[in-house]
C-alpha cells in the first residue's frame, strides 16, 4: 500500500495518476491499472521519461550494456564474452558474469537474451532487499509484482518452455528463496510487459522492463507515443490530451492490417482491441492491405473477404471482375514465398551481411509476392521496404528511390497521424529524392518528416535537430548539410 502512495505521489508531480478501471479499448471484461492524465499535455510534449528496471541489449553490433552507446571504442568481458561496456564493469554486471560461468560451456550457449533478463531482474531485486542499491517509486521490485502476467492464457508449449529456461536461471542464480513456478511466471510478465528499445530507425537495439510505462494501455489510434533516448524510455503526446484523458499508446506495429494486428495483440498481448480503427474492419480500405491480386486476365482488382476474415473455407471474390477463390490459395502460394523470405532474412541478419546476395534473394521474392497479393497491399510493402534498404547498402540510390516511391502511398494508407515510422518514411524518400537531384519533391518530404519526427522525437534528438536546421538553411536560401 505505502509503495502504492509513493508512486501516486510521483506520478502526481508528472501530472498523472494510476486507476484501475475497465480500459478504454480493452474489451476482455477484466479491470486493469490504467494512466490518466491530471493534467493537459500539448501535441508533442513529453509525458514523462522513464529509466528501465533491467534492460539488455539485442542489437547484432556491439553496444554498451549500460548506456547503449556504440562508438567504436567499447570493451569486450573477457570472463563471459557476451557483454560489452563503455568503462569500468558495472556491479550488476559482475554478478551477471558470475552467474553466466557457473553453467558448462555448452550450457552457457543457451543463455538467450530473456534468459540474461530474468537474471538481471532477480539480481536487480536481492540488492534492493539487502539496501546494497536504493530503491525510488519507479524503481522497485514491488512494480514488477503488480505487473499483470497473463500466465493462465499462455499455451501449455510456451509454459513448458518458460520451465525449461526457469531451471537454467536457478541454476544460474543459486538464490534459495527462488522456486522455478516464481522464475516461470516472471517470464509470462516479460513475455507481455517488456519494451522492444528502438532506434530512429525502429530498428531494435534491446528489450528492457519499465513498470510505469508497462501500466500504459494499447490502442491502435494511440495519443501518446513511447520512443527511446538510447535506453531512457520517452512518453510523448502525439495528440491533445487532456486533463482526465487515458493515456494511451500502441504496443504494436501499426504499419498492419487489422487482420494482422488482432493476431499480434491476441498472440502476445491475449486480448482484442475494439478501439475505432479496428472497427472499421471489414472496410474495403483495410481489405486491400491483406488483398490477394485477382489473378483473371489483365484484371487489376482484389479478392474481398466480405464477412472480415480468412478462413480455411472462405470464399474470396475479386471487388472488380467476381473471379472467386478460397482462402486455400493464399495458404498454397505463401507456401512458396515462405522460404525465400527465410533466406533472405537470413543473408541480411547474418554476422557478415550479403547484402548482394540478400538483395538477389528479395528480388525473387518481390516477384513471387506479386504474382500473388495485390501491389497496395501490405505485404509487398514489407518486401519493398527491405528492397529500399538493400539497394542504398549496395549503392544503387535510383533503384532505391524507385522503390520507395512505391511504398509511399501504403505508408499513407495504414499509418495515421503523427506515426514516428511514417515520418522516418518521408525522411528516408526526401533524402534520395535529394541525392538524385530532386530538390523540390525533396524538400516537400523532408518538411513533412520534419512536422512528424519534432513531434515523436522531439527537437533536441541527434537526426530531428539537424532535419530541421538543414531545413531552414534551405528555406533561408542558403546551402544545407542534405
């Protein structure tokens, strides 16, 4: 009850306050703590900045494990060769590395990133119990208790994995006052509480706990918007929200459909969101993301499903011409795609990156992708966006400008408002219609990122700053840094 009291008290200092009410987009009928605000917050103004509870990094380069930095002059722990830093280990690590060496080489090989979590979180807990780090309102191991768990939604296959990883993380640990049914149910709170770290680019860098920010509820029309100032976690409003507003963010991609949305919430999340954009399912507008291309002669339509859903009988029926199919088709024909996409993730993800190769690879899948969805649709956009970024790895900015341009109006299709992915969109397309000599198509997207990112990231963030001072450089008439 008194940590209850303290963390109201400080959030009370932020202008927020925590009530457990039926959530605004969460219809699964049960009570869950939510964010309110006790005060206005303009389009654009930080909510509130968050140190996580445990974070690690993820990226495939190096990064430090404290601050996230990558400057070229990190060390390597000589002990457990996982962890890299910045300057002297810190405390935490060494326990870390002490519990790493206690399991057998070939053990040590299993020790996953959720794995390493998990320690760090248990290690975390011992040294605020025993007053060797303090402890603050946000910072304590009461906030990760009251995290919701979902444990008796989880599949039996994933809690039997989670028992699998439990006993590595006891035998890492040796902490007696640890049972694994303890380990087992902070994996589920993991699994749906933990934050993916991102870059500008939305590319992750690492996965860390917050208990504040895990009190945010998801919607897929969010006002607010949690973006990573290396491991600081930032709350932005991306709308007016108001004194008595729930706080409101999207736990999820929402450059998808609404069909692939609902399967990652219900997935990871276990419930189904019914805010207004998933309402409008069964639009024709949100069909045409997950459409199959109508394969009848020179026919350019979709295949519709009207009642919302594919399923494995549904009849699918092109919005033009009336072609029908079922829904099998679509399951026959990924089968082919499937395994190039596999490759291709697998040249690009690789410790040594093929990027030709990788590029050779999305091309055929590129090709497939077409002969079977829709050229609107949300696939092919994945595809292209790849495409994008293996053409600028392999310096060929004109196939790369040309493939971006085509992705353009399906990021303006599914994301809406002040969307940080969307900004980076019109800033990557203003950037190589710059570099092909483009100026004034350039400029109109560069402004356009500049509108949206300033709200995201805000004005002092690295690449946002020198957007916008190159920006009014140009609009001054002098030369910019473009």
């Amino acid at each position: 009850m008194e940590d209850d009291l303290e963390l109201q008290r400080f959030l009370k200092a932020e202008g927020l306050t925590v009530s457990s009410v039926l959530p605004k987009f969460d219809y699964n009928g049960e009570c869950m703590r939510c964010l309110f605000a006790t005060r206005d917050f303009i389009t654009g103004e930080v909510i509130m900045r968050e140190e996580p509870y445990v974070c690690i990094p993820t990226s495939s380069d190096p990064l430090c494990q404290r601050c996230f930095k990558s400057d070229g002059t990190l060390l390597r722990c000589a002990s457990c060769n996982i962890v890299w830093y910045c300057g002297a280990e810190c405390q935490l690590h060494k326990l870390e590395c002490r519990a790493i060496s206690r399991l057998e080489k070939k053990w040590q090989e299993l020790v996953t990133p959720e794995i390493r979590l998990l320690v760090k979180l248990f290690i975390r807990r011992k040294l605020q119990r025993d007053k060797v780090i303090p402890t603050t309102p946000i910072d304590n191991f009461n906030s990760v208790e009251a995290m919701i768990s979902h444990q008796s939604d989880m599949e039996t296959e994933k809690l039997v994995e989670y028992m699998t990883k439990a006993q590595i993380v006891k035998q890492m640990l040796q902490q007696p006052e640890l049972d694994q049914d303890e380990a087992v149910n902070n994996f589920c709170k993991l699994s749906c509480n933990a934050h993916a770290i991102v870059d500008i680019e939305m590319e992750q860098l690492g996965i860390g706990l917050y208990p504040v920010m895990s009190i945010i509820n998801h919607s897929c029309l969010p006002n607010a918007v949690l973006v990573f100032e290396g491991k600081l976690a930032v709350l932005r409003a991306i709308a007016p929200v108001d004194e008595g507003d729930e706080v409101l963010i999207s736990y999820i991609d929402l450059g998808r459909t609404t069909r692939f949305r609902q399967d990652d919430l219900n997935g990871k999340y276990h419930f189904t969101c019914s805010c207004p954009r998933c309402c409008k399912f069964a639009k024709i507008d949100d069909q045409i993301l997950d459409a199959l291309g109508c394969k009848n002669g020179k026919c350019d339509g979709f295949l519709v499903d009207k009642y919302g859903f594919y399923s494995s009988d549904q009849k699918l029926e092109c919005n033009k011409c009336g072609l029908v199919r079922t829904s099998e088709a679509e399951k026959r024909a990924k089968g082919k795609i499937d395994p190039l996409l596999a490759k291709g993730r697998s040249d690009f993800s690789s410790g040594v990156v093929d990027f030709r190769g990788a590029l050779s690879t999305y091309k055929r899948v590129e090709e497939a992708t077409l002969d079977l969805f829709h050229p609107s649709s949300f696939s092919v956009m994945i595809v292209r966006n790849l495409l994008t970024k293996l053409y600028m790895k392999t310096g060929d900015k004109q196939a790369a400008l040309e493939c971006c341009r085509l992705t353009t109006p399906v990021h303006q299709r599914l994301l809406q408002g002040h969307d940080p992915v969307l900004g980076r969109h019109y800033y990557t397309r203003g950037m190589l219609e710059w570099v092909k000599g483009n100026k004034e198509d350039a400029l109109n997207y560069l402004i356009r990122a500049g509108d949206i990112l300033e709200i995201t990231h805000g004005t002092n963030f690295p690449l946002v700053k020198e957007l916008l001072i190159n920006l009014a450089k140009e609009q001054e008439g002098h030369p910019s840094g473009f």
